[in-house]
C-alpha cells in the first residue's frame, strides 16, 4: 500500500526534476496546468485528499498538443469516479487512494480512466511505510538512491540557496541546466476528472496503483507502489495514444531499485510537517 509520501520541491523545481525527452531526443521542461501552482504546496507529509503533482500527457487537456507533450498538473490523492452522483465528494464510502494492480479491471472505478487511457505519473521525494514490530510501528521513508548531487530533503532545505527560496515564493526560474538535485520517484498511477452534478469547479483526482512488494522491501510491508524507472517507462506509460492499456499494465512490476532508511515516528502524525519533525535522514 501506499498512505503517506514527500515532496519537497518548489513549483519551479518540479518542472526541472521532471524533464523528459520528445521522440527526437530533445529535452523539454514540463509547464503547469493552468493555475495548478497555486494548489500544490511542498510537504514532507502528505496524505490521501492534500494535493501532489502528477505528470501526464498534455494530450488530456488539449488535443492539439504534440503526442509526446508532457504536462504539470496539482492533482487530489484519493480518485472521485467521474460518475460518482453526490454533490459531496468526502461522501464516497469506499477508499480510492490505493488501487492494487491486479484488480484494475475488475472495479468499475479504476476501470474506467485505465480504458480511457488516463494514465498518470505521481512525483515525490518518497514514500513512507510502516514495519510492525512486537512493540510499535517503525517508519521507513523509501526512495531512489541518490547521486552525490541529491540529499535527503532534510538536508537538501537546510542547504537551499536564496535562489532556491526565491523558488519557494513562485518567482520564475530561467535555468534550463540539468537537474542535479533530488532524484525523484516516479509512481504508476490513474486520474479521474469529476464535476458536481449541481455544477462547479471540475475537480482532478488520482490513485496510486499498487504492486506486490520487491523482495528488498518485503521485510516491511508486502505491497509497494508501482514504481516506474527510468525515462522510458516513464514515456511508455504516459504514452496512451500508442502504447494500450493491457500493453502499458506490463509495467507494473515489484522493483527492487529502491532504497530506504528509518525514520521519526513523529511521520506518524500527518500533521507533523517541517525536516526536524519529519526527519528524513539516516539514523546514526
């Protein structure tokens, strides 16, 4: 399962972590929805209903943008179906936040937008998870392995730069260098967009889907998200037009690519959400 992820990174920093290569080979920054930036806010805790950026083709939005454009977009944890009838979203009775891999075509809820091809990709430093021991449950915050340039987001906010804090405040980044900052996971997922039957604001929600746990990290917990590595994956299963549903399902798979370390149980408590309180780092 999946309940509880970071993502530290400003607005700004999201679209350089993210950058993909077109078909050509040429590198692209991934722009933000419409005003989505006003919606995300970086969390070193985050929970079902808070809102996470997700990549997905721009193809959703716009059927005139290129196949293999790429988008930024501040999508709601917990997937509210499109058919869903009450004026209250909070009224679902059954939990949307995870969907595990195996059943995708036997619930109409997930179903549906994997058909559809709505197809997405949720960012974040990492995930927490939690191993039951005889006497409590110990966090472990889990991620990619990390080149020299990447640190834990503890470190990485203790060490950021008046650059980066202008990022912090919305002002424009102008740097297209490569990113050498944190490496961040890239986990399968599927969205839905659902309107209030009485009208308003269109409302854009996912699931994480969930696999069987790598054998790394089965001492924890036995599922994990499904983790996609690396860029093609990553084209593959954002990629609706050409590559199919039960095709891009393939991808799905245990990957034993991650790394991990214990963390404060003080991560218990979404409410706490600062790098002392969270304490993302290596115990000593």
């Amino acid at each position: 399962m999946c309940g509880r992820t970071a993502c530290t990174l400003a607005p700004n920093e999201l679209s350089r972590a993210a950058r993909y290569q077109d078909r050509t080979g040429q590198p692209h920054r991934p722009r933000w929805k419409d005003r989505d930036t006003d919606k995300y806010r970086p969390s070193y805790n985050k929970s079902p209903q808070s809102f996470s950026p997700v990549l997905l083709s721009n193809r959703h939005f716009n059927k005139d943008a290129p196949v293999d454009e790429c988008v930024l977009a501040a999508m709601r944890w917990g997937l509210v179906p499109a058919w869903f009838r009450e004026n209250d979203p909070s009224k679902m009775q059954y939990n949307t936040s995870n969907c595990r891999s195996e059943s995708l075509l036997e619930k109409k809820s997930f179903k549906d937008p994997l058909l559809k091809g709505q197809r997405c990709v949720i960012l974040a430093n990492g995930f927490y998870e939690w191993r039951q021991t005889e006497k409590e449950k110990q966090p472990f915050f889990i991620y990619f392995p990390q080149s020299q340039g990447g640190q834990v987001p503890s470190q990485q906010n203790a060490q950021k730069t008046k650059s980066d804090q202008s990022l912090d405040q919305g002002e424009s980044d102008q740097d297209d260098s490569d990113w050498t900052g944190w490496r961040l996971l890239t986990i399968a997922g599927l969205f839905d967009s659902w309107t209030p039957p009485c009208g308003g604001e269109t409302l854009y929600t996912y699931t994480v889907i969930t696999v069987d746990s790598s054998p790394n990290l089965q001492s924890i917990h036995d599922r994990m998200p499904a983790v996609l590595d690396g860029e093609d994956e990553v084209r593959r299963w954002l990629d609706f037009g050409e590559v199919k549903s039960l095709e891009a399902m393939k991808l799905l798979q245990p990957k034993s690519s991650l790394t991990f370390h214990p963390v404060s149980s003080l991560v218990n408590n979404s409410r706490n959400n600062s790098p002392v309180s969270v304490a993302c780092r290596p115990h000593n």
